[in-house]
C-alpha cells in the first residue's frame, strides 16, 4: 500500500500560498516595527506616558475580553460535546481491543510517507470479518497538507480510493486515520454547519474511532489543527446514504 502524497486539490498549489502568507507575514512586520517607531515621534515625554497609560488600559481590557470569550462558549457548550464511541461499540462486536494498533514504527521526521502502512493492514485485518459481515464500514483517511484522501476496505482487505465516499446511516463506520507530514485535526460537520465530531490525526500513529451517523446528508471536513499556509483550504466531503 503506497500512501499518496499532495494532491494539489487546493487550487492555488502549496508554493503560491507559502509565498502569499509569507508576503502578508512580512507586510504585518513592517507595519509593527513602522508603528513601534513612530509611536513617540512628535510627543513630548508627558504626552508619550499618558498614551502608554491609555495602550495598557487598553491592553488590560482586552485580555479580559479575550478570557471571557473563550471560557464562557466553552462551558455553555460542553454538554454538546461529540462523543466518540470507539471503545465500546467496537467489543460490543466482539473486537480484541488490544489487538488493534495505534503507535507506527518510528521513522526519522520527513519519512512519514509508509510509516504507518503495517500498522494500518494490522488494524484492517482485525476489523474486516465484521465489515465482511455487515456490522460495520471501515474508512481509511489519509491526510496531508493540504488534503484528505478517503479508502474503502474491499472484501480482501485492499485499500481502493475513492473521490466520492459513501458511508451508511444507521450502521457504525470506524475511520482509521494518519497522516504523511503533520498533525492534522479531522472535523465532520452536518449539512448545517453543526460539529459532529473531530479528532487528531498525527503521522507517526493510526487514529482509530467509531461514528454512527443517524439520517442521510453531505457531511464537510475540514482540518481544525493549523498545519501551514493551506490549512484554510483543506476540505473535503462524503456522503451519509441509507444502507
């Protein structure tokens, strides 16, 4: 099994957004250093004190409105926290949890490309008497920057690529997940926008998890974890049918 690499799905291509963000980088430095240096220009001592007092009265209230408008969406929203189910849907099917492997054999930084193809045939090998018999589907997901590559599982245990995934309503989907650079965070939204679930996905281990999805519907995802200047465009979607 090769792991693919950049897909170019982007549009614009890594190289133009590397070189668009760091141009905007660049452009914000020089407006910060120009600002830092002309702050005093044209005060007196007096002046420049009292505007200094102003900016940290200013400084002060904005942390705390920073403060408040992350705690306080958070602990409203932590009821509707997804929940994923992996642990117990999977050996209430009789699954050896033990047996599915999480951790890839490790590699140097920048070799990710097949670290985790053993761990992944592993894992596929422990699920597939049950996708053969129709009690789940398994998904494998590859992501890298700045894409997420779908694979069904076929009766044999081959991975086939798909650009038009499908998964059932109704009936568990265990999504094995990795990426071939860096950390990535995999966000499943509904069709209005709502956060299903999300989780990590890292290049030196296999993310194994479990979703049920109730009624049929386009399901978005997006990459949560910042992962370089294409992160904005690293979407993709499938769709939930009725088996």
């Amino acid at each position: 099994m090769t792991i693919p690499t950049y897909a170019g799905n982007v549009g614009l291509g890594p190289d133009t957004i590397a070189g668009i963000f760091i141009a905007a980088l660049l452009v914000s430095l020089f407006f910060i250093v120009w600002v830092a240096r002309n702050a005093k220009r044209n005060m007196s001592d007096e002046e420049y004190a009292a505007y200094r007092h102003r900016i940290e009265r200013l400084e002060k209230i904005w942390v705390v409105l920073v403060i408040v408008a992350l705690i306080i969406p958070n602990v409203i929203t932590f009821q509707y926290t997804p929940q994923v189910v992996t642990g117990n849907t999977l050996a209430g099917l009789g699954v050896n949890m033990s047996a599915l492997k999480t951790a890839c054999p490790t590699v140097p930084p920048g070799n990710y490309q097949n670290a985790c193809t053993s761990t992944l045939q592993s894992d596929i090998q422990q699920l597939l008497p049950l996708q053969n018999e129709g009690k789940i589907m398994i998904v494998v997901v590859i992501a890298g920057q700045w894409y997420w590559h779908f694979y069904t599982v076929a009766p044999n245990g081959s991975l086939v690529f798909t650009s038009n995934l499908t998964v059932p309503a109704g009936k568990p989907v265990v999504f094995l997940m990795t990426s071939v650079d860096v950390n990535h965070d995999f966000g499943a939204y509904d069709e209005n926008g709502n956060l299903l679930f999300q989780y990590q996905v890292s290049p030196d281990y296999v993310s194994v998890f479990t979703y049920v999805f109730n009624i049929p519907e386009p399901i978005i995802v997006r990459c949560l974890e910042y992962c370089g200047p294409g992160h904005w465009a690293m979407v993709s979607q499938f769709t939930v049918n009725v088996v």
